[in-house]
C-alpha cells in the first residue's frame, strides 16, 4: 500500500488493525505466563476468570492461576471496574447540625487489566470520553488513566456478536496499550504505548519480533474471523433511519410492548452510563453512594409531582435506542454508541435489544 | 483533580417562612472569607441535606446582591423535608453553579415580560432583582404573577414592593380567591388582557407548572411573539447537575447543562417531547 | 507430609513438651483474601476457636497450670518458618501461635496433609485433648479427639487405632469443602430470593468487599443471562439500618438485646412451659415460603418431633397450598408437571391468573420464545397486561368464574368427543361422574357467566385437543382461597383429557409464588401432610418410619385456623419465621390485641416490624445472601445457594437457630453443617434423593425433582404414561356471585414488580422503591362515573370488612364492574390477604 500524506489508504485483503507504529513481537504462551507472574506481583489485575461452571467474568485477581484467556465473552463488560455499580463518592459524619467532616474516598490504584475484548475496550474508550466532557469525571477517568488494558482479540464471536458492524472488534487499532492474538502456541503482542512497552520492558528477552509469517498468520486469522459471523447487524442504517426520524411509531409500540423494564440490557452494555446518587447513613455517619441505574424503568425520569415525561416503555426504548444510535454519532465524532458486543440480545427476555431493533427496520418500511 | 461530586460546606443565614410549604433558605458558603461564586441569573445549586440527599434549587438571589445564596423550597420529598428541617446555622453542602443563564445581557434594550405561576416565580426572582438593579438596560419591565390561592403566594413582601415601584408594572391573580383577598381572581392568563406588550421588541420569560406554561406560551404565541423570544426553564428530574447521570436528558441535550434555561424555539427544535 | 504442616508439628511439639493437656488447632480459609488463617492455642483452660479468638473473647474457667512453655524457643521455631507464623500471647499467659499463608503458595494437598499430621500427634500423645477446626466460607467442622475416642470400643482405642480413626474422621469431614478449594473460582453463587422463578446469579463486590450486586448465570437454564428488575438492584436491603442484627428478649415492658444463650433459654424454657399447660396443640408453629428447604424441614421437625404438634403451616395456605393440593390429588404431586423449557417449546399456552411478566419474568421470557415460534397464547385475565397486549387471544374474563369456561370446555370436549380417551383406561370413575354432567355446562352457560365469547371457546377447545404439546399456566389470580382447589381440579381435569396433563412437553406450570414456596410444601410445613405432600392421614407406617420422628405426626391446624386460635385462645405460643401476620392485618386491631396476650411469641425476621416489636423472643435472622441452602423453583428445580457475603452482626441462618432451640429443648439430633440437614432432607423426603450434597452429579444448575434412577441429569418429565384421577370440578350453584346494590363492583388485587409483596426487602432498595412508590386504583370510566369519581383523586374503597385509602386511575382497557389495585404500603392497604376478589363501592 503506498501513503498519500500520510494517511494509508487500504484496500481489500490489507489487515487495517496494524499500525506502522505499533511494536509487534511474539511470546511463547508458556513463557507469556511467567510475566504474567511477574506483572501479578507488582501490580493490581484484573482479568476474565472461568467460573466453575465454564462462564468467564473479569474479575481482580488474587490468584494468577485464576486468570482464563479462554475464548468467549465474558458475562459482564468491563466498565464496573471504572464506572463502579456501587461507588462511595465520599463519606460524611455530622457533628450536632452545625458541622460535618467529610472524608474523600481512597485515591485510584494503578492496575494491569489483561484480557480486555475489544468491544469492551472501545466501550471503556467510549465512557472516558463520556466522562471527560465538559465536567471531567475524575471518579471515573482516573481510573481508566491508571489502568494498563492488555486487549485480547477474538477469533471466535458468538451467535450474539456484531462488533464488526460498529467498528468495535474483533480486533481494534487503537485504545490499547498492547493487544494479543492467539496464534495457537505463541501470542502476538503488539505494543501500542510507552507505558506498555515500559511495564514489558524487564521480560524483554522472552519476546521475539514478528517476522513476515506472523503478520501474514495475523492476516489470515482476521479474515478467517470476519467469516464466522453470523450476525449482521446494519448500524449506519439504523442511525440513519433514528436520527431522520424515519422510524414509525408502530414499530415502537411493539418493541414497547415487548421490553419488560427489567434493565438487563443497561446493565451488561459496555457503553450505559446512566447513574442513581443517594445518601445512605447510620446514626451520625454517612456515605454518598453513586449506583447504577436505568432509563427503562418508569421511575427514572419521574418527576416529584408524579408527571412522567416517559410514562411507557415504548417512550424509554425510543429514548434508549435515539441516544445509542443517533445523539452519540453527532456528539462523538461519529462513534456508534453500540459496541457490538451482543450483551444485550443474550440477556433481553423478549427479543426487545438493539440488534433485533436495526434489523427490525430493515423489513419495515419507514416513512 | 477534585471530585465534581463533592460540595462545598454552606451555612444556613436565615429561613423564611413563604407559604406553609414553602421556605426560603439563605445560604452562604463556610469557606472562611465568605466569598461568594460568581453566578448568573438562572443557574441553580446542588444542595445536599446530608443523610438525606441531594437535589436541585434554582438560585432565587441575584448575583448583582450577591453575599449570599437564595434557594426557595417546597416540602416534597425526603431531601426538600430534610432542609425544611434546617435552622440558621445548620451546615449544608453546595455544588455549582450549573446550569445555563438566562440571556441578561443579549436583552438589553427590549421590553420584558415576566409570567410566573406558583412556585415558578423563583428563577424569575433573580432574573428581576438582576434587572432592577439594572434598570437603565432594559426597557419596559412588566412581571405578571399569578398563585393557586392568596396563602401560595410566595415572596408576599416583595410583591408588594414590585406592585410599588414605578418603574415596573406588576399585576397578580390567583386561581381561587379568599375572604381576605381582593385582587383579580383567574388564571395568569387572564392577565395578558390587561397589559399592552410590543411583541416584535419584548422578551418574554416564564415559568411555572408545565401546564400554565403551555396555556402561557399559546397566549404569548397568539399576541405575536417569535418562539426564540419566548424563554422558559425546562423542568426535569435532575441529579448529579453535570451532565452524567442521564436522568434530565431530553432528545440530545441535558436538561442541567445545556438548560435549564431554553428559549421555545430550542424546545421545538429537541427531538424529543419534554 | 509437606511444609506447611511440618511447621505446624513443629510448634505443636513446644506445646506437648510443656505437658499442655488441651490444645486447639483451629484453620480458617479466607478465599476473599486468599490466605489461610491457622490458629495453635494452649487450650487447658476452655474451649478455642477462631472465632472466639479474632473477637479477643476471655477464656473463662482459668486454671492454675504449672506447664511453662518456653516462648523463647517457640518464637525461634516459629520465625525459621519464613515469618508465617508469629507468637502471641493469650489472656493469662498462654501461647497463641498464629499463622497467615498466601493460599497460592500451598502446593498439594492441605487437607490430606493435616489430617496425617494430626493423626501421627495422636498416635503418639493418646492423651492430649486435641481439638481440630477447619473454617471454609461461613461454615465449619470441629471435633474434639475426645469425642472420636469415646465412639470407639474400649479395646481398639489405643494410639494407632485411634490415630487411624482420626486420619479417616479429618478426611471424611474435608471431603466436603475439598471441592470448595478444588474450584479455582473466587465466586460462589447464589439463587434470587424473590419470586418463584429461581435465576442464578453471580455476586459484585466493592474493593472493600461490600456486595454492590448480582449479576446474571448465563449458563444456567432458568436465568439464561437476565435477570428482573428485582435481581439486579436488591442487595443493598442487606446493610440497611432496619435490621435486627442481635437477639432480644421483653422485660421490663420492653425489648432490650441479650445473646443467644439468654434468648434461647428463655424460648426454650417458655416454650417448656406452654407445653407442659397446655400440651402440644396449644402451640403453633408458621413457617415461611421465602426460607429455605433446611429452614421448613427442620421447623416441621422441631414442631412434630420436638414439641410434638401438627399445627404448622405457611402463609402460602391462602394462595398456592390450594393449587397444590388439587394438583397433588389429581397427579400425585403437588407442583408444577412441566418445566420452564417445556413453555418456550408449547404450541399453545393458556396463562390464567398471572401477570408473568411482573411476578415471573423468566416464564413471561420463554412465552415470548414460543410466540416467536409462532405458538398460540390465550390470556384469561380481566386486565390488560403487558403480556395480554401480546396474547393471540385476551379473555377478558369476569373474575372468580373461571370454573365456568374451564368446565364449558370440558362439556364441550366431551360431546364432541375430543378427548384422549386412550388416557382414560376404560371405566374411569372421575370421568363418568364428569360425562354425566356434562349436559349441564354447555358453552352457551360459560359465555354468559365469565363474558368470553363460546366461539373463541370453542376454538380454545379445539385447539386444546388438536395440539401436541399445550402448556397451562396458572397463577394464584384463579380465585380466591375456598374455590381455588375446585377450580384447579378442573383445570387438571381438563388437561388430563386432551392428553397435556405432563406429558410429551405439555402440563401445568405454577407461577407467582416466593422463591422457595414450592420447596416449603415439599418440606412438609404443612398441617395435613408429610413431607413429599403425603397425606397424613391413611399414610403407611413405612413412609412414617421413614421420617424417624420420636412421635407419630398427626392432624394439626392450618394457618387460619391457627390465627383464629390465637384469637380465641386457644393457642398460647406461636413460632413466626420470616411472616409478618400483621403486615395486611394492621387494622384488625383485635388480632393485634390477641397477639399480645400470647404467653409466648418467638420471631425469627431480618427487619424489625410492628410483630417483632411485640414478640417475646425476637430471633435475628440472616439474610439469603449471608447463609446457605437450597431452594426449590417453579419447575421443581432444588438448587443449591451460598453465602455472598458474611453475616450482620450476630444473626444466624434460620436453620441453625431452629436448631439451637431445638437443641435447648433437649432433642436429639445433631447437625453441624446446613449440608447435615440437606443429607437428611436427602434420605427422608420423597423425590429429593439427589439432594444428597456428597453425589457426584450435583452440578451447578440444580436438579428437577424427581432425579432418574441412575442419578442423571434429571427429567423434566414425570412419568411417560402417568395417570391423573379426575376429582369433581363442576362449580356449584351460586357460585361467583359477589357483587350486589351494595359493593357493585368487583376489586382484584395484585402486586407491582418493584413492590414485592409487603415490601419488606424490596421498599429497602433505592431502587425499586423509586419504581412504584404509589399503588393506585384502577377504575373503568363507566364505573367512575357511577362513583363520580375523577382521575387522580383520592378514594375510599369500602368493602364488608373495611376501607381502604387510595387515590384512582381511570383505566379502558379494564372491563366495567372490574377494579383493580396493587399491594403497596402506602396506598394499598387492606385485609385479609389470600382473598383475591372484592366487592366494593368508592367514594371520592
């Protein structure tokens, strides 16, 4: 491929996820699991964890035997470790009513998060810049500053995933600091930050640089990859059809009629940042906790005089749906705010997620 | 990097009682030198009764008399009740300001008119004192308000002083009379019969329950106002004040960082229905 | 033997050369922090653990000892073990050796390791009092070498006998949380404790170890990855102010807080005393369908074998004993005959009486699933839900005459001749009786009676007897208490004759109960019946036998009979777990009253409420995120729960504390762990034979009841040729008729999801309390312009025996003459519960 200012133009069959600048090297997994060892002891982790009945979730590690580099999509995304489901914002404790002492929560700790999927990461990329808009959220964004995300790539998405149609995976090129790919007995590690070449640095010798065949094994992974999706979702028809406002009313009273307000898909998607704030208090002591919450349930936007702008399921679906696909798009820079990650078509009781939504509008005809 | 969420300490300087829900808090900051944050016409605090909660007030003072805070509170839920409960002294928390101005400056050299209903005159208030205290900057000043019953009336010695001045004309109504009331008895809108307004040069700002605003801003459409002179408060569940939270979200803005201050042309133009 | 416990022989041999005589070897295993706690301790003067020893607690009965251990040396052994262990010192001077090891630096096997090293300390020291604790995860096993030397005859207790014995005690004990440390994963999982459904979830913790919330098994069949708005946001009820978290006696005219000796003794000795007054039947026991499996069994044990009574019942009498009942008489159990999978499969489903998609999200889930196979759902339910809005068919049926259409269909079915008659075997008594009436319910009566047009009767019917695989859901909405069993004896009947009474996919699924009231009828909390629901009466002496009770059980009284007795007198003590029986019965001020005169009232809650505050002996319980059992879901699946996260304060899981009581009233039995009481459960109660938690096949999803012989993984399926007995299900004259000049409309009651029935956990959660803070009346228009009420004003309900303060909403989509409210603290109070139905007038 040859560069025209500077900017790469690629065609078909060119791995777009490379990047010139990126350090590529591989490791022999065996080995890659002594700087795992190594990383443990100096740093906090976190990293996907196989659950005893085969589930994977990320989780902080204690244990390095703990950690599963296993294919398949971990339970939860990864934004509970930065935007917290439960977060002491700070604690407070009054003196009589004419004083109060307050106590800040403790400073965010540096960590390693291994194994990170690349929807999740995007997603992790998509909140920090959520929070950094106009009031920066500190909460929040230093703990993503803080953390090293070693992503991991997928090379077998489930029936549920179609990150490849919002540009979020299986592989990314950039948000990471380094990023894995299988290749059977080795990792390639691509490193992509100073810090990530830094924190690698002391286990320099057990690391070879990639030679032509592995970028070329790489290749052909990628496009091996792309073939086993099976689901296809057309985002950009979706915002386009959301944000004309071409979307008939009917299509969402059914999906309003469908969707149960139970928050499942809030809650599992990467990118949902919607939160609850409350005091809780014991006696002359308190805490202000911050908490996940939920714009599909009917008591979110429902104001003190009992007027709800967003009396039915059908109003919140359209809100949920509108901010994903459309507002996102023309505030960030034209990033989807649906990171394919399928979270949400798993755990929806009643078919009432975003996939099914943009594939929906396909056969409907709209206005 | 400070934490946005945490507030500042606040002392409480006095409570005025408004009506038998409602009262009047002045707050200022505990911070030593008393120094106040610079605020304009239209923002509101985050005020934290602590064990309680925290919820949003419109700051009813005027930055142009600005030792202190204003916030008018009506006993509603577990933090309004909270602060109801505040004696002077009393220590509060405060976050903000947030929020967006009303256009004090971009109005100058119109006529104003003001319609406030019930407990909607308090972001109004402080808009009006800004105006007062600068009163060679605009023109004619009009302020109709317009109470459920006499006893809802909030700011009653106020009123009184408006409907004094000479160089305002206040007129008030109240949806049910009283054996001790005699003024007019009607809906604010009945109001806008009395007075004669030049459209093409007023603005005109309003708030109150969302349905008087609806009734208001039919009649002011009617008399011939452009919608992007229209300017009204959006009313919404708000949380966290800084965007985050999600709760006021409406179409693609919030309700607390883009608002709460809208003029009806912006409020026509969201994509979704507030 | 390897390093770790070399090093703990070693310091135990400074003990045993000071002539210690008792000494305690105590192991704790913090999975959270991922260390091992070990405990050495010169024992001679009482009884160590480790709990005992982290709350500092003084040693009581001190004796003068003339052993010195020499801590010089016992430091230095203790420091040439890379600093893990560390000397301390007792409260009069003993040694305390303490010991943290990370749990991934122990290589091989701990607990094989231990139990040699201990054994060879017996071997050699035959007389030392060796007590051994291990502590995994909320539970523990101890013993004392002692007890292991008096169970073995004389002649065999010398050292390498005993010290056999003692090898294969440790072991045994082990096995058992062997497979905690055997799975490398930090997590343990729990069962949602709200509705019938059962989801398994994961718990979330905080940096700091607090439980922030639950999320979804996507493996598991019932959870599937989703979970309702209850499960996500209710664990913060668990660290609310609210809770009892210490015991608490009356004295004094009130209620201070006591320790569990005190509060034991004074239930154990009342309790004694009642029934030395008064006898056995003076004394009535309630159990709970939202405790688990162990908690009922061991209640329904203490009540028949300790104090010797039958009165124990459920709160579940008014709502789902009933259905239980009928179902166990038609089929021969008491649950549900299909199973969660079986829906999503169903070419038609017939949902009567239960808004699914509040009360059971997960059967409401797999509805959508059969509709999205183009399945047929008929909804017979007088309001619009969200699930009608989905249904191929919404029977907007007048309420309670569900009998009606049921019984039009089987007259129906039976003219035209549609019925399985292979099923039916030749002269079936049931089926006779039902042919003979048949004449007297024709379409036509079932039309005029529940309003449901007899065509789409007719086409119902049709279509009942046409597919193969038909599932009936049904929820408590069927009626009210005194016609429930009828009508769903006619609905078994009905699903028995066209061939889908559980069979090839079909049957009956129950849905809208707690999470474990399917598992607390199986327990036997239950008046009539045994465990496995056997009628007492007319059981045979094996099944009796099986039970192993001290006394034989008998005939007691039911819960309304026992809330009557209380009234009345008759009933002088009442043992309350987890039912607060003045929750929608604060207005009857003479049941209160009545309460209060009881000699003795134990209450055994999480949250303190208007009946603890005037109980005798208030037990505190643990939350069902602090303990372990099992629970049994809507589709007989028994699945397993674990702690999430460690007890508050000094409350205790209710089986321990039944236990304890049971234990200071002088029973017999021992258990250690809850897994004790589940063996037991194992080997007693009809179908929960693969309970047994030493099987190997017990995996992580649970197993449906009954497990197959060879111990699969079981079927969803009974029986393949089962045969149901056809009960009488005709309604009588005059039945259904309610309403009159009077009470013209009919008002049906239900319940809000966020709102879980009397709130007592779910009004707790931020959350959900947010959701539905206000219940309102729903009124047809018509019928507010009869009442001339407008919307949104607020209303008095009157009915025969009240008034209920509320405000109304005008709804269409209900039909005129029906009303409707949910259960809501602030607005939705009423009595009694367990009556469905209403009539009433409202004024403004």
């Amino acid at each position: 491929m040859f560069a025209v200012n500077k900017i790469p133009i690629s065609g078909l069959g060119e791995d777009r996820t490379i990047k010139e600048k990126h350090m590529i090297s591989t490791i022999l997994k065996d080995d890659f699991f002594t700087v795992l060892r190594g990383l443990a002891k100096t740093s906090r982790m976190i990293a996907p964890v196989m659950l005893s009945n085969g589930e994977l979730l990320y989780d902080r590690i204690q244990c390095i035997e703990d950690v599963s580099l296993q294919p398949g999509i971990p339970i939860m995304s990864a934004k509970e470790f930065f935007f917290s489901s439960c977060e002491e914002l700070f604690r407070f404790k009054r003196i009589g009513t004419d004083a109060i002492d307050f106590v800040q929560p403790e400073e965010a700790e540096a960590c390693v998060f291994l194994g990170i999927r690349s929807c999740d990461l995007n997603g992790v990329r998509y909140l920090e810049r959520f929070y950094k808009r106009k009031f920066n959220d500190t909460t929040v964004t230093k703990k993503i500053e803080k953390t090293v995300f070693i992503s991991l790539g997928c090379l077998d998405p489930g029936e549920q995933c179609f990150c490849a149609c919002c540009d979020s995976g299986p592989f990314l090129s950039d948000g990471f600091d380094a990023q894995l790919t299988d290749l059977d007995n080795r990792w390639m590690v691509e490193i992509a930050t100073a810090r990530a070449e830094t924190l690698l640095r002391p286990y320099d010798n057990l690391f070879t640089p990639a030679t032509d065949a592995d970028l070329n094994e790489r290749k052909n992974i990628l496009s091996c990859v792309d073939s086993k999706f099976t689901r296809r979702s057309f985002m950009a028809m979706g915002v386009k059809k959301v944000s004309l406002g071409a979307v008939e009313e009917e299509v969402w009273e059914a999906f309003g009629d469908r969707c149960i307000s139970c928050g499942s898909c809030v809650f599992v998607c990467p990118t949902c940042s919607c939160f609850n704030v409350l005091d809780r208090e014991i006696g002359e002591e308190g805490v202000r906790l911050r908490t996940w919450d939920a714009c599909s349930y009917s008591g979110f936007t429902r104001e003190v005089s009992g007027h709800n702008p967003r009396p039915r399921a059908a109003d919140r679906l359209k809100r949920r749906f509108f901010h994903k696909l459309s507002y996102q798009t023309t505030k960030d820079s034209g990033r989807l705010g649906c990171m394919g990650c399928g979270r949400c078509v798993v755990s929806c009781p009643s078919l009432a997620d975003i996939s099914t939504f943009v594939t929906t509008l396909r056969s409907v005809r709209t206005v | 990097m400070e934490n946005i969420y945490m507030p500042l300490k606040a002392r409480v300087v006095s409570v005025t009682n408004e009506t038998p829900d409602v009262k009047t808090f002045k707050l200022r900051l505990d911070n030593g030198d008393g120094a106040c944050i610079p605020f304009l016409p239209g923002n509101f605090l985050e005020v934290s009764s602590f064990g309680a909660g925290e919820a949003p007030f419109c700051i009813s003072s005027s930055p142009t008399r600005n030792d202190a805070f204003d916030i008018t509170v009506r006993s509603v839920g577990s933090v309004t009740s909270g602060l109801h409960k505040m004696k002077p002294q009393d220590i509060v928390g405060i976050r903000g300001p947030f929020g967006n101005h009303f256009p004090c400056s971009a109005v100058q050299g119109r006529d104003i008119l003001f319609v406030g209903g019930g407990i909607g005159l308090p972001p109004l208030r402080s808009l009006i004192h800004y105006m007062l205290d600068n009163r060679d900057d605009y023109g004619d000043i009009t302020i109709l308000y317009g109470a459920r019953t006499p006893d809802d009336r909030v700011y009653k010695r106020e009123l009184d002083q408006w409907a004094g001045r000479k160089d305002v004309l206040f007129l008030e109504t109240v949806d049910v009379g009283s054996k001790s009331w005699s003024g007019r008895v009607g809906v604010v809108t009945i109001l806008f019969d009395e007075i004669f307004v030049r459209p093409k040069i007023t603005t005109a700002f309003t708030c109150g329950p969302p349905v008087m605003i609806k009734f208001v801003i039919q009649g002011l459409l009617k008399m011939g106002f452009r919608p992007d002179n229209i300017v009204t408060t959006l009313e919404r569940y708000m949380k966290c004040g800084v965007g985050k939270c999600g709760h006021c979200a409406v179409g693609e803005k919030y309700a607390c960082t883009d608002g709460p201050v809208f003029t009806f042309a912006d409020i026509q133009k969201l994509s979704e229905k507030p | 033997m390897f390093g770790l416990s070399l090093h703990i022989l070693d310091l135990i041999e400074h003990f045993i050369q000071a002539h210690v005589s008792a000494l305690s070897v105590a192991v704790e295993c913090d999975r959270a922090n991922g260390i091992l706690k070990i405990l050495l301790k010169d024992n001679s003067t009482g009884v160590a653990s480790v709990s005992d020893a982290a709350k500092g607690s003084p040693l009581k009965h001190m004796k003068n000892s003339s052993r010195e251990i020499d801590l010089k040396r016992l430091n230095d052994t203790a420091s040439k073990t890379d600093g893990i262990f560390k000397i301390g010192k007792g409260e009069v001077g003993e040694a305390i050796v303490t010991g943290t090891v990370k749990l991934d630096s122990i290589k091989g096997d701990i607990h094989d390791d231990l139990a040699v090293m201990l054994s060879s300390i017996v071997c050699t020291n035959p007389d030392l009092d060796l007590t051994f604790e291990f502590r995994i995860c909320e539970e523990n096993c101890s013993m004392r070498v002692s007890d292991i030397k008096n169970r073995l005859p004389p002649e065999k207790s010398g050292g390498l006998t005993l010290a056999r014995a003692v090898q294969e005690k440790i072991k045994a004990e082990l096995e058992v949380f062997k497979e905690f440390q055997e799975r490398r994963s930090i997590l343990n999982f729990t069962v949602c404790p709200f509705c019938s459904c059962g989801c398994q979830a994961i718990p979330r913790k905080s940096v700091q170890g607090n439980l922030t919330g639950l999320v979804p098994s996507r493996r598991h069949p019932v959870s599937a990855g989703s979970l309702c708005i209850r499960g996500w946001n209710s664990v913060d009820y668990i660290y609310h102010p609210d809770r009892i978290d210490a015991p608490m006696i009356k004295k004094d005219g009130g209620q201070i807080r006591c320790t569990w000796k005190e509060a034991l003794e004074t239930a154990a000795e009342d309790l004694k005393n009642v029934l030395h007054k008064w006898g056995p039947d003076s004394i009535g026991f309630i159990g709970s369908p939202r405790c688990s499996n162990e908690d009922n069994y061991l209640l329904m044990k203490m009540a028949r074998q300790v104090v010797g009574t039958g009165n124990i019942d459920t709160g579940s009498r008014l709502t789902y004993s009933p259905i239980f009942e009928a179902l166990y008489d038609s089929y021969g159990i008491g649950a549900s005959t299909t199973s969660l999978e079986n829906v999503s499969e169903a070419e038609l489903i017939l949902l009567v009486g239960a808004d699914v998609t509040g009360c059971s999200p997960k059967a409401a889930s797999r509805i959508f699933q059969a509709l999205n196979r183009k399945a047929t759902l008929i909804v017979v339910d007088p309001r619009c839900t969200k699930i009608a809005k989905q249904a191929t068919h919404h029977w907007k049926i007048r309420p309670g005459s569900d009998a009606y259409w049921i019984s039009g269909m089987i007259s129906y079915l039976i003219k035209e001749n549609k019925v399985r008659a292979d099923l039916l075997g030749g002269e079936n008594a049931g089926f006779m009786e039902l042919k003979k009436e048949a004449g007297l319910f024709p379409m036509s009566l079932a039309e005029t009676k529940t309003w449901i047009p007899e065509d789409s009767l007719r086409m119902a019917a049709d279509l009942l007897a046409s597919v193969k695989k038909a599932v009936f859901i049904l929820g408590d909405g069927i009626g009210s208490f005194d016609e429930m069993k009828k009508t769903v004896y006619g609905l078994a009947n009905l699903a028995f004759i066209t061939g889908h009474g559980g069979r090839n996919g079909s049957g009956i699924l129950v849905v809208g109960g707690e999470n474990n009231t399917q598992g607390a009828w199986d327990m036997g909390a239950l008046p009539d019946r045994l465990p496995g629901g056997i009628p007492i009466a007319g059981c045979d002496v094996e099944t009796r036998a099986r039970l192993n009770f001290r006394m034989p059980p008998t005939v007691g009284q039911d819960y309304r009979q026992i809330l009557h007795g209380v009234m009345s007198g008759d009933i002088r003590a009442l043992y309350v777990m987890g039912e607060n029986l003045l929750a929608f019965h604060e207005e009857d001020k003479a049941f209160s009253d009545a309460l209060g005169r009881l000699e003795l009232l134990v209450v055994q809650e999480i949250f303190s409420n208007p009946l603890t505050a005037m109980a005798t002996v208030v037990f505190p319980a643990s939350a069902p995120y602090e303990r372990a059992g099992t629970v049994t879901n809507l589709e007989r699946r028994v699945q397993r729960f674990q702690p999430i996260v460690k007890s508050r304060g000094d409350t205790r899981p209710d089986w321990e504390i039944i236990y304890n009581l049971s234990k200071a009233m002088g029973a017999g039995f021992t258990y250690r762990t809850v897994w004790d009481v589940n063996a037991e459960i194992a080997s007693c109660v009809p179908f929960y034979e693969g309970l047994n938690p030493r099987l190997p096949a017990n995996d992580e999803n649970g197993f449906l009841w009954p497990k197959s012989a060879k111990n699969e993984n079981s079927q969803p399926r009974l029986r393949q040729n089962w045969e149901g007995t056809i009960h009488g299900s005709y309604p009588q004259e005059g039945y259904g008729e309610e309403t009159d000049e009077e009470f013209p409309v009919v008002l049906i009651l239900g319940r809000l999801p966020s709102f879980w029935n009397t709130g007592t956990r779910s009004s707790r959660c931020p959350l959900l309390h947010r959701e539905e803070n206000r219940s309102h009346l729903q009124l047809h228009p018509y019928d507010a312009n009869r009442f001339q009420v407008r919307e949104g004003e607020k209303v008095r309900i009157i009915h025969r025996s009240g008034i209920i303060h509320t405000s109304a909403v005008l709804k269409e989509d209900l039909p005129a003459g029906v009303a409707f409210l949910a259960l809501h603290s602030v607005d939705g109070r009423f009595a009694p519960t367990g009556v469905r139905r209403i009539p009433i007038w409202v004024e403004s």
